[in-house]
C-alpha cells in the first residue's frame, strides 16, 4: 500500500500527523480493537471521513522522536530500548494486528521519556504498509542511532542484523546477555563490613579497665576503645584501606605560679595577632571533568588515593589555571553555525552545532546520576532550569529546526514557548531561551 504521512505543527496545540487510506481498505476489526483496548505501543489518534477517504489524525504530545534521543546506553537500558521497539510487532497479534501495518520507520517512531517506551503509527488498513526489507532498514538505523557501552554486545547486535534477522531470536540473545551480566555482578562481593554488638555504656565509678573487655566483636576480635553505643542497635563500621589513625599529641604540663601565667598570656596575644594578620584563604575552584565537577580538596584535607589516575590532563592542569567567567569550555572555532550567548549567568559564551544534513544536535545538562553524556552539548549540572534532554536541533535540506523535548522549564524562541515536540524554523538572528535560568542565546547562521 501506497500512503503518505503529512505532519502538521501549530504552535498552539502543537504536532500531528495525518494519514489518509480508502474506505474499502479500512481493517475494521483491527480499527475497532484499537479504539476499544487502546494499546499503549500505538499513538493515540481519531479518524473523519473526507470524500471516500478516511483520515487518521495521529497526536505527538510529549512523545519525543526516537532520532533525538539517540545515545550511548548501558546493556541492560539497551535490551529495555530494543525490547520496547521490537516487542510490539510480536505481540500485536493479540490485538489482532498485523506488524507490517506499522510504519516501520525510525522518523516515525516515537518515545516516551518517562518508562523509555515505544509508540508506533499504526495503519489500520487490509493492506500492509510495511515489509520486511523496511523492517532491516529500521533496525540497523536504531543500531547506528542507539549505541551501548559494550563493545562485546554492540558487535553481537550488529552481527545478527546483518544476517537474516530475527527479532524474536534476536530479543532472546539480549536477554540472556542481560542475565549473564547480572549474574557476574552478583558474583562481585560488596566491601566487608564488621558489625559490632552494642553495649550499655559503664556506670559511673565503674572500673574503666574491664571496659575493654565488654566490647568483643562477633568475630572475636576485640573492638577499638571510645567508641560510645546506645544499647538497642547494631553499629556498622567501615574499615578504611590502609593505617589512617591520627596520633594524639602531646600536652605540655601545667607549670603554676604568676610568671608561667603571664608568659602564657603573653604567647597566646602574640598568637592571636599573628593569627588576625593572616591572610583569608582563598575561595575554592571546581575542577571541570568533561560535563561535570569535581571540587578541590581544602587545605589540610588528603584526598582519595589515586584521584589523579582518573582525572584527564587537561582537566588536571586547570586546578592551577586563573579561574574562568564561564563552567564550561568555549568553542573558539566554530563551523559558522552556533549559538552565541547573551544572558547574564555564568554560562558558555557559545554552542558549536557542527551536523551534516539528516543529522541531530541535542542540547541537556549533565546527568551525574547517569554518569554518561546524554547530549550533544551539556549545561553543568547546577544549572538545574535546564532538563538533562532539553532541545534538538535537526538540520534539513532547507535550515534548521529546534524542537523542545518535552523540558520541564520549556524553550522559548523570540520570548515564544514552543510546544514540546513540535519543530520550529530558526532565522539568523533568532533568540533561543533553555528554561528560565539565563541560558539565552542568539542563533548564527
């Protein structure tokens, strides 16, 4: 079947699409299901008749397109994602569907942010809209697309795709490489820990010599003194690498008379003027690590062993660098095509947005839970008006588009809210807001 997908955007209601197909082609079981069960893999839509024609009016809402959330993803998120897009087609028949009456087409599909999960166009007509050559095509673009941290994986994935490709087979070699990497996980054991029985603290006058002896671990070797428990719970105590323990030092004895006292008063004024002239410690400096931060330790302070072993050269040689007006790195050479900044925060001075034709650029902030780049370019992690996927950028043959990907703060165009999801030209000279916390740029083309 022949169809043709038309994509409508309004500023205020936002992005559709509209398909349109014969009456007599029309699968009425299958529209029927679909209207009753509302399966949630399907967009939600609503369908007229126009001149023996039906049409399908399918809404976006905050469903992002699966092109801009591209990225590299850790094994177990990425058998969810392949799950999430494969699982429809082989279950659809439950509903009395037919998987070549999905749109089998990467630009079509789109996602949930939320749970990660999948909506399809689907295409309720006797004749399929789809086949299998579109079903290779698809997959190897979510491949290209959705990348994984292990390289063991990534090559099992591609591998598959480029022999006869089977998404059942192909789902069950996910899953039990995702079995397999939770059974190694488990077989790793977490740092030993002793726990200490508590006891009640001696009376007073009680011998303090029998003290020791009251505090016998489990394991039976004998517990540090000093340390104070109630009677009712366990204490957890984490045994840290290495001979850390400060040594006390040692007091002067207290010599009495007049004069000690006044040479003693003598020493602590001298002290405290020497002291008052001192000069203020200087203000602490983040290190920049890729999109996040690491802070200096303070004086005195010794930090984690082996910390610079993690740290990139570039990141270690600005601990002793003059401290910059911006968090993050600027783009001194861009491709002609870049955001220039004009807020007023402490933000980069430019966004390069470097893409070909068909490509995406996003634009986020830096997630340290997730502990990857989500983005094309990332905000630090302080700048919390901006989601961690806040916009894309595509270029097109004839400009660019910026979509906002359903942020929490918005993104405004001109002091215009977009609405998520939908795709709006930008001119040279336009202003791009991320959010409301300063992040105003000016778009350079």
């Amino acid at each position: 079947m022949i169809y043709e997908i038309q994509r409508k955007n309004d500023m205020i209601t936002g992005s559709v699409l509209i398909v349109r197909i014969p009456v007599e082609d029309l699968d009425r079981k299958a529209l029927y299901t679909i209207q009753e069960d509302k399966p949630g893999f399907i967009l939600p839509f609503h369908q007229r008749v126009i001149d023996r024609q039906i049409e399908f009016v399918y809404q976006i809402g905050n469903q992002s397109k699966l092109a801009y959330l591209a990225g590299d993803r850790y094994p177990k998120e990425y058998s969810e994602l392949w799950s999430g897009l494969l699982d429809p087609l082989l279950e659809c028949g439950d509903w009395f569907l037919k998987p070549y009456s999905f749109v089998l087409d990467i630009n079509h599909i789109y996602c949930d942010k939320t749970d990660n999960s999948m909506r399809y166009v689907y295409i309720p007509s006797m004749r399929d809209c789809s086949g299998y050559s579109d079903l290779k095509v698809m997959v190897a673009e979510f491949a290209r697309r959705m990348t994984v941290t292990s390289a063991d994986l990534e090559n099992k994935v591609l591998r598959a795709i480029m022999a006869d490709f089977n998404p059942k087979s192909f789902l069950q070699m996910l899953r039990a490489n995702a079995a397999a990497s939770a059974r190694v996980e488990c077989t790793n054991p977490a740092p030993q820990q002793f726990v200490y029985e508590a006891k009640a603290l001696p009376a007073p006058g009680h011998n303090n010599a029998k003290q020791d002896e009251s505090f016998i671990p489990e394991s039976g070797s004998r517990q540090p003194q000093g340390i104070a428990q109630g009677p009712s719970e366990d204490i957890v105590i984490d045994i840290p690498a290495g001979n850390s323990a400060a040594k006390k030092a040692k007091e002067k004895p207290h010599v009495g008379g007049t004069q000690s006292k006044k040479k003693e008063k003598q020493a602590n004024s001298r002290e405290s003027s020497h002291s008052m002239s001192k000069k203020k410690p200087e203000p602490q400096q983040d290190v920049i690590i890729g999109s996040g931060f690491v802070p200096k330790p303070e004086a005195g302070v010794s930090s984690s062993p082996g910390l610079e072993s993690f740290l990139p050269q570039a990141s270690m040689d600005t601990q002793n660098s003059e401290p910059d007006d911006t968090t993050q790195s600027i783009p001194y050479e861009t491709t002609g095509t870049w955001l220039r900044f004009i807020g007023s925060a402490r933000l980069p001075a430019g966004i390069d947005v470097a893409i070909a034709e068909g490509e995406v650029f996003t634009v986020g902030r830096y997630d340290t839970a997730a502990g990857r780049k989500l983005s094309s370019f990332e905000f630090d992690r302080m700048t919390k008006a901006v989601s961690r996927r806040h916009a894309a950028i595509e270029r097109l043959s004839d400009g660019y588009n910026i979509i906002d990907l359903a942020s929490s703060a918005g993104t405004y165009i001109n002091g215009q809210k977009l609405p998520p999801n939908t795709p709006c030209k930008l001119q040279s000279g336009s202003r791009v807001s991320f959010g409301n916390c300063g992040a105003d740029y000016v778009w350079e083309q």
